[in-house]
C-alpha cells in the first residue's frame, strides 16, 4: 500500500479552508486521495479529513506539521497529522466476559485491525492461554477495592512500557479513575451494554426484559470521568420481543456490543474520528 498522511483539521468555518489546504498539498506534489468535511451549523465549527499519498512529496514527513503551521494559524486550525504506515499500539483492557476480546483478537488476527495489539491486560487469568497461543503479551492484573491504587498504578506501568495510542475495555468490568482517563484522553474506548443513556447499572438486560422493552442496544463511546458519558463514536439497535427471554437479548446485545466496539476501534484507528466538546464527527471509511 503506498503511505498516506492523514490531516484531522476542525475550525471555525469560514471561506476558503478548503482551497487553502488542497493548495499547501499541490503545492508540495502532494496527490489527495480522500478528502470529506462537515460544517457543524449550530457551533458554526468547519471539519475536513483529509488524505494525501506521501510518495514523491516534497516535505518529509516530520517536517509536514511545520510546514502546514502558517495555514492552520490563518484558520485557527487545530490539526491532528496521522501516518497510515505507522500503526496505533493497542492495548485491550478484559474482565471475564470473552465476547468482545475474542472478536478484537480474531480481527487482529486475520489482519482487519490495522493496528500493532501490544499487550491483553485482565483483571482475571481467564484468557492468558489464548493469548499466549496468538503471541500477545498478557498482563493478569487482579484487582480488589482495597487495592485498586496499586492495581491502577501497575496498570499504567504496563501501559507505558509497551508505548500503548490507544486502550480499548472490552467488556472490563472495573470503573477507571480520573488518573487513569487522564493518562489517555479520548484515546480509552468503551463499549457499553445499552443505547446511551438507558438501564444504567448491573444486569441491563434483566432491566430491559422486566421493562419489556422493543429495542435494545449497544454504545461504544471514549471514556471520560463522568461515567458512561462520554463522546459517543458509534451505537447500534436490534429489535426485541415479548418472545425473547433473558438469554435471548443477552444474545441478541453480546452481538451488537462486538460488532459496535469493533467499528468504534476501526474508525479510531482509521483516524477518521474528530472529537469535539461531547461529541464527536466520524468520517466514512
């Protein structure tokens, strides 16, 4: 695949955004092979992403940013510059439910997650064989309310001996502290049994079966200190019946939560995701 660079821009919209950054990428040899954009009406906030082949280029690529930094201060730009040869490292948070760590590790696996998987870390030593089996490093970190400093702690320790972008909880049943957030801002994703905000707590779905309720759903969204708040990257439903016991929306949402959280992964790790205030724009792969 020929690299690619990859510009998150966001600003206040305004004329000439646009030809601007088409004209710095020309202007350098640059070829675009993707570009999109949306303009939030209500912020009156101006988004693009926007792709360019780095072959033949006539900027290295560590010197881009400098480069591109008088048009971004014209605009007021922020500007997030991404290489699609240099993979996030990943780390993939797990407790006991194995439903969304096995789909991550097989879409690793067979090479849909374009990513570099660092290390599992588990607050329980259910999935160190297979782990060890697919060649990933795995952390068995057991944690106690008395303990969760030191536990956090580690945590981090780990996290950053391996260099980790980007921490995915796939299904980690343990609540981060504002340190640990704080470590990776919008960089932790979550997937979260329900359509946000719904049957908050334990056992959602025996909630949503006592309610009887016709949808369920599944949100994966960045974590943040406010629990179970934060932007939202993507959500999913499936229609339910009177006919579908517990088990049965316990199937239907353990579905939906994977296939959520892998489509929330792959577009972080696409850098096709801008974060803004609570929410955020993503941009179609």
């Amino acid at each position: 695949m020929t690299p690619t660079a990859v510009m998150l821009l966001s600003c206040p919209d305004q004329q000439g955004v646009v030809a601007a950054t088409a004209a710095f990428i020309a202007a350098h040899d640059g070829n675009i092979v993707h570009a999109e954009q949306h303009v939030d009406p209500v912020e009156g906030v101006f988004f693009q992403r926007v792709e360019f082949e780095l072959d033949d280029f006539g900027v290295a690529r560590d010197e881009i940013a400098t480069e591109f930094a008088p048009v971004a201060e014209r605009f007021g730009m922020r500007v997030d510059l991404r290489f699609t040869d240099e993979p996030l490292r990943l780390a993939i948070l797990a407790s006991r439910h194995p439903h969304c760590l096995y789909d991550l590790l097989t879409r690793w696996r067979t090479g849909e997650l374009h990513t570099d998987l660092r290390v599992v870390i588990a607050n329980h030593p259910d999935h160190a064989g297979l782990c060890e089996h697919l060649g990933v490093p795995y952390e068995y970190l057991p944690v106690t309310p008395e303990t969760k400093r030191e536990q956090e702690t580690r945590m981090l320790e780990v996290l950053g001996h391996h260099d980790v972008d980007l921490v995915v909880l796939a299904r980690y049943m343990q609540i981060l502290s504002p340190v640990m957030i704080d470590a990776y801002p919008h960089r932790i994703i979550n997937i979260h049994h329900s359509f946000l905000p719904a049957f908050v707590g334990a056992n959602p779905y025996r909630q949503a079966h006592d309610r009887g309720v016709k949808l369920i759903g599944a949100t994966a969204h960045y974590a943040t200190t406010q629990l179970d708040e934060g932007p939202i990257i993507d959500q999913e439903t499936v229609r339910v019946s009177h006919r579908d016991d517990v088990g049965g929306l316990t199937r239907k949402g353990r579905d939906l939560e994977t296939t959520v959280l892998a489509r929330a992964v792959r577009a972080h790790l696409g850098h096709r995701v801008l974060v803004y205030g609570r929410k955020t724009v993503v941009f179609e792969g």
